[in-house]
C-alpha cells in the first residue's frame, strides 16, 4: 500500500486518499478565517481550491472564486473607504496595504469589495 503522502523531488509532493482530504480542509479553513479577518485570499490559495475542488469537494471551489483575478476591480479612495469603514481617512491609509491597496501617484486606491469583505469581516466577530 503507497503512503498517502510520497515526496517525488525537493518541491514535489504527491498526495492522495486522506492527504488530499487533509488539505482540503487546511484550504477552506484557511480561506474562512481570512474572509472572517477581512483579508483578502491571496491568488495562489484561491487557485489551490480551485484545483482541490475539481478533484472532487464543490464547496471549495465556492471559497476560492470570490477573490479571483477575473472579476472586474472597482476602485476608491481612502476617504470613500473611511466613509464606508466608519475611521478617519488616516486609519484608511494604515489599512490599505492589508487590503491590497494600491499605492498610484501618492495615493492608495483600494478593491471596493476588499473593503466591503473588511467590514464583514470585522462585523462578524
């Protein structure tokens, strides 16, 4: 019987049977707790569950989609962000780079939804 986790080359893992099932759910709790926090999930875990999804689990695949590069990017400025978050603009500034803000011409632009994903996050604690 093959190990469910067998190491094929230095940065090679092959996993199968409860390996895989283990790994799913490191995926979707991982993914949970960065939505909880109001953290954006980074490309690469979203694309992990989109792969482990495929393999078989549909739930995961629903985690990963939200934040995929795919969707179009509405943009604001700290002060739209301050409104919304209900801080001062300078609070928003501190947060931007945790949002994936973008810094464009000594300005931080941030992912409207990053921001809404924030709220709910905070809001759900």
């Amino acid at each position: 019987m093959t190990p469910p986790v067998q190491r094929l080359a230095p940065d090679v893992l092959l996993l199968t049977g409860t390996a895989v099932e283990a790994l799913r759910f490191a995926v979707v709790v991982a993914i949970t707790a960065r939505h909880r926090n109001g953290l954006r999930v980074p490309p690469h875990l979203a694309e992990l569950a989109a792969e482990l999804a495929d393999s078989g689990q549909s739930d995961v695949k629903a985690l990963g989609d939200s934040n995929t590069e795919t969707r179009h990017t509405r943009w604001i400025t700290t002060e739209e962000a301050a409104q919304m978050i209900g801080c001062s603009n300078r609070q928003a500034r501190r947060l931007a780079p945790q949002l994936d803000g973008k810094l464009a011409g000594g300005r931080w632009l941030l992912d409207r939804d990053a921001v809404l994903d924030h709220i709910e996050g905070r809001n759900a604690a």
